[in-house]
C-alpha cells in the first residue's frame, strides 16, 4: 500500500487528472440530467406541484449531496480513494433509482437523501485526491479548474437532454441517470490508484460535526466560510429559483434547456482564462478569499439582470452569461482556499470545512428558491426576490472590501 501510495503522489499531474476528470464528466452528466428538472420531476412522481414539498425536497437532496460527507469523515479518512469515489457513485445510483418509483413524499425525500449522500462520498473523496497529489497552490487550483471544466461539458449536455426527455419519457429519465452513475463507479475502481488513503499524510484523525466549532474559532477558516456560505446561497438559485423562472419565460423545453447549455458552454470556454487570471492575482500575493468576494459580486450583478422588467429570452441568457463568469472564479478558487487551510488538519476535515459552508449555503438556496421565489412569484413579485438575492452578495463584497481595506491601513 505504501508503494501505491508513494507513486500515486510522485506521479505526474495527467496521470492523477484523468481519473478525477472522467468522474465528474460522466458523474456530472447524470447528475445534470436531473437537477434542472428536479422540480418538475417531484411534481410529476406526486401528480400535484407543491411548493412547500419542492422547497424541502430540494432542501434535503443540496443537504445530502453538500454535507453528507461529515457523518461519516473518519470512515472516509481511513478507506482508500478508489473505494470511497466509486461506492459514494454505486449508493447514488440506487438512491436515483429507488426515486424513479416513489409517488410519497417521504420517499421520495428518502431516495434523494441516500442519492446525496452518495454524491458527497465521491465528490470530496475525488477533491481529497486533488490535493493529497497537487502541493502547490497554483497547481491546485488550476486541477480543480480541470473540474470545473468536466462538469460544465456535462452540465453543457445533461440539461438539454434532460428536458427533451423529459416531455416525452418523463419515467425513462431515472433508471438513466442511475445507469450512468453505476458506469462511472465501475471505471473509477478501474482508474484510481490503490493504496492512496487520506489518512496516509495526516497526523490526527479529522474532525466531524464538531469542525462547526473550529469554523468558528479559526479567523482564516471563519473568513473563507462566510464567504462560501454566500457564494453557494448564491450559486444555489441556479437550480431553484432559476430553474422556476425560465419556465415562465419560455414554453419550449429545447430552450429551457439552452439556458444550461450556454452556462457550461461559457465555462468550457472561458475557465482556462479565467483560471490564468486569477492565478495571477495569486501570484501578486492576493489571498483566496480576496477573489472569491469578487465571484460573488459578479453573482449579484447576473440577479439583478433577472430583477430587471420584462424577463425575455435574451435578457435571461445575458444573465447567464454573467452568471458562469462568476462561477468560473468562485468555485475552483473556494476548493484553492479551503487547500491553503492543511498544515495539520487531515485533507478529509479540511474540506469538510468546505461541505459545510457549502452545505448550508446551497441547502438554503435551493430552499428559498424552491418555496420564497415560487410564492413571490404566484404574487408577481418575482423582481423582488432576484433584487434580494442581489442585494445579499453585493452587501457581502463590500463588508469585506472594507475589512481587506482596514487590516492594510
């Protein structure tokens, strides 16, 4: 084991990218299938839109997926990296699966639940192997722009896919996802090298539920959460609020779908620059979170495009233009920051530092996106919400441009 383990770290950067990238292209095409048309699918597994049950199913469902990795860290932190990315893949299979025949609430809460659950396992444990494998900061976050990449190639497909078939084989479309996310468990036990565990570099066990505690305690780490906490509140209307909206600006599911198309397309294309930017502001010695405040600022500004009268086609794909262009500089930059944050912590604890900021954030965004937005809508009040939720963000980035501001002076 130690010999994998030496080699898995000594090799060289393609070796250790191929695998990780197989797992969130093909990973983030089953999951992209579903969560734009998640809201419709409860709908059409209850036969009767509720906006409370949307609320918390996609409540549940961000929860698992985000945070469902802090119940079981230690377990995580001992298994090796092949067996926790690939059996995380098999329990989010059968979790998608188990909902294609749910017609009650609580299971249909149930199976998204263990889907999320599975989801979390391999994507921390994939992100773990990033940075067990990647020392430098630059190096690290130019890996996660590499995932930040396969998800959108996915994310350029899933949509799209997802709302075509949506209309016609509304049953088809979950046995499908489950299938990919049980393909993608096989070749991933075929691609990740054996041996590596988390727990082989660390010097104590990682912390669980109480990592709450040292968030808290930590200046650096209370930093980079608050600002991930925002960031994902954020980055949650994506796939609530936004899901909800573009239904009432268009009726054609090849359209609804585009939306998502362009967002991934304009990662694709611009992550590479994007990444070489801020990896230069990196090298001029700003810190992490320094430029995750300026993801989030970007993130304000596609709202209140959304916020603006008159929601037509063109102006909502201009928002999503803005909107990728935030997500290209928030979210490989959050893993970057929460990288920096090792020294003596196991990778495990630190990233379930991450899941925990983006947990909460995600949870409440696909919450009042879900239910808030649904309802302000129902009273032509939908403005409201996307000014709102504009408003969060650009008072955050000011906050901290001021306090970058004070600790200078």
């Amino acid at each position: 084991m130690a010999a994998d383990a030496t080699t898995a770290r000594s090799g060289s950067r393609g070796t250790i990218a191929a695998p990780v990238v197989v797992d969130f292209l093909l990973s983030g095409l089953g999951f992209y299938c579903l969560v734009p048309v998640l809201p419709t699918i409860i709908g059409i597994l209850t036969r009767h839109p509720d906006p409370l049950l949307t609320g918390t199913a996609l409540f549940a469902f961000t929860f698992a997926y985000k945070g469902g990795s802090l119940f079981f860290a230690n377990t995580l932190q001992r298994l090796p990296v092949r067996a926790t990315t690939a059996g995380g893949l098999v329990v989010a299979g059968a979790g998608f699966l188990l909902l294609h025949g749910m017609t009650h609430p609580v299971g249909i809460l149930a199976s998204l639940v263990l889907a999320g659950l599975g989801v979390s396992a391999n994507n921390i444990s994939a992100r773990v192997l990033v940075a067990l494998t990647q020392a430098e900061s630059t190096a690290r976050n130019t890996a996660f722009a590499h995932i930040q990449v396969a998800i959108n190639v996915a994310a350029a497909v899933g949509p799209l896919a997802a709302n075509l078939v949506l209309g016609d084989h509304p049953r088809v479309l979950l046995p499908v996802i489950a299938g990919i996310f049980v393909l993608t468990a096989v070749l991933m036990f075929a691609l990740v090298p054996r041996g590596l565990r988390p727990s082989d570099s660390a010097t104590r066990r990682p912390l669980g539920l109480r990592v709450v505690a040292d968030m808290v305690r930590d200046p650096r780490v209370r930093t980079v959460s608050l600002l991930t906490l925002v960031g994902s509140v954020m980055y949650g209307q994506f796939f609530s609020a936004f899901a909800i909206h573009v239904t009432h600006v268009t009726d054609s599911p090849a359209v609804r779908g585009a939306y998502y198309t362009v967002n991934a397309v304009v990662i694709v294309a611009g992550q590479v620059v994007v990444t070489r930017l801020t990896n230069r502001a990196l090298g001029r010695g700003h810190a992490p979170w320094a430029v995750i405040r300026v993801g989030i600022a970007v993130f304000g500004l596609s709202f209140l495009l959304l916020a603006l009268p008159g929601a037509s086609i063109a102006l909502t794909f201009l928002a999503v233009g803005v909107f990728a262009t935030a997500e290209m500089v928030f979210s490989p930059m959050v893993s970057t920051a929460y990288a920096q944050l090792g020294g003596d912590r196991p990778m495990v604890e630190v990233f379930n530092f991450r899941q925990v900021s983006a947990t909460l954030g995600e949870s409440l965004g696909g919450f009042a996106g879900g239910a808030l937005f649904t309802t302000l809508f129902q009273h032509r009040l939908g403005w409201a919400y996307w000014a709102g939720a504009a408003l969060l963000g650009l008072a955050t980035t000011a906050a901290f441009h001021r306090r970058e501001a004070a600790a200078r002076q």
